[in-house]
C-alpha cells in the first residue's frame, strides 16, 4: 500500500471553559502507535483559547462548530501513513501551571488520507489552576502573626 | 495550613469581590527558630463540572524579638 499524507488536529479543552491555550503555557500533546508504542508525531498545542460565543454561550448542536474558529489553539501534523494504524493521543497540560497539570487521552484508528481535521480530535482535562496571591514566596511572615490569605481560581 | 508539617488550621475562603479571587485570615502559631515554614495547601472544586484543583505556597517564619531571644 502507498503512504499517504493524513492530517491529525487535535484539541485539548477544559471541561466547562474554553480551549487550553497560550495563555496558560498551551498542552503537550503526543500521537503514538498504539501497538509498538512509536511516537508519530509530537508538539505543543499554543494559540487563543476559542471563540467564547460558540464554546460558551450557543448550545450545542450536532455537526456545529464549537472550536475551530480563527486563531484557535489546536496541535496539528501531518503523517505518512501506509495502512490503518491505530493510534493513542494524550494531551497533557497547561504547561505553565505545574500544580494544575492534567492529562487525557483517546485511542482512535488513523486511515491513510482521511483527514482527521477541522474540530479535531478532542480532549477534555478536568480541573483548576489555584493561584495563591498572598502571601506571596518572597514574604517572611513573624510569630503569631494575623495573616491575610488569597488565591485566584479559574478553569484550565 | 501547616507549620512544620503539621496542619493548625483549616478555614474556607470567601469571594473576594474580585473575579476569581477568595481570601481569608487566620493566624500563626509560635515561630521558635528562623526558617520554620509555613506550607499553604488550598483546594477548589466543583463537583457538578467534575472539576477539582489545588494551589501550594510555602512561606518562611522567623520568631518574634523576645521569643527568639
């Protein structure tokens, strides 16, 4: 059988926000070869966090689009595929939050030129990013000392 | 919260009036040497979405003038 070029978009989100983009360090996301393990493609997912009318406020529809909208995050390759592989993808992300890391995965088959684009393959992270803003690391704070605490929470 | 690895105190955190932000006081136990740490652990979750998360913060402590002495 003659590779063909096959492209793979994938898309990691948060359950109950938007896309997991630039802002929050973006996902690394991994296409392997479910069988051998082989790595077939691997990068970072970066760019906007969606359109926040269609991922947030439009109900949902079959067949509508939610998240590939202009200048959307999403990680996308091309791979030469000689046959029906089946394949693993994980997201792990948001990159830049340590504490919030999170990680999804699916298992799909990829077929030799069709295209698994548009939406993309989507995966959902569950979770917060739990900032605390005071005290802050570099503070040194005295015995018995009345402390204010506070910490920011959002979505991935 | 915990000092030297033991937890003194547990408060919920209210709405800040900021978005996203919650906050709350408390105060600290008896600092006997310098270096002694504070560790912050706060949890947020949202059951109905299956979210949960948690933040850390570790602070360093010195005593008081008259309890380091």
């Amino acid at each position: 059988m003659r590779a063909q070029s096959t492209r793979v978009v994938v898309r990691a989100v948060s359950c109950d926000a938007k896309i997991i983009g630039s802002l929050v360090g973006g996902c690394r996301i991994s296409v392997r070869e479910r069988d051998s393990g082989e790595v077939l493609a691997e990068g970072l997912q970066l760019g906007g966090s969606g359109d926040t009318e269609s991922i947030m406020k439009t109900p949902r529809t079959r067949g509508a689009t939610v998240f590939d909208t202009p200048g959307a995050a999403c990680f996308e390759a091309t791979l030469d595929l000689a046959e029906p592989t089946p394949v693993e993808i994980v997201a792990e992300g948001p990159l830049a939050y340590p504490d919030a890391l999170q990680l999804a995965g699916k298992s799909t088959w990829l077929l030799p030129g069709r295209h698994l684009d548009g939406e993309g393959l989507v995966l959902t992270l569950h979770g917060f990013i739990v900032d605390v803003i005071i005290p802050a690391s570099v503070d040194v704070l005295g015995s018995r000392q009345a402390v204010e605490i506070e910490a920011g929470v959002r979505l991935l | 919260m915990f000092h030297n690895g033991e937890q003194f105190e547990e408060l919920e955190l209210a709405y800040a009036g900021r978005t996203s932000v919650f906050s709350g006081r408390f105060t600290l136990p008896l600092v006997q040497v310098d270096y002694e740490v504070l560790d912050i652990r706060i949890t947020a979750s949202q059951a109905e979405t299956r979210n949960f998360g948690v933040g850390r913060q570790s602070v360093k402590l010195v005593p008081s003038a008259e309890e380091g002495a």
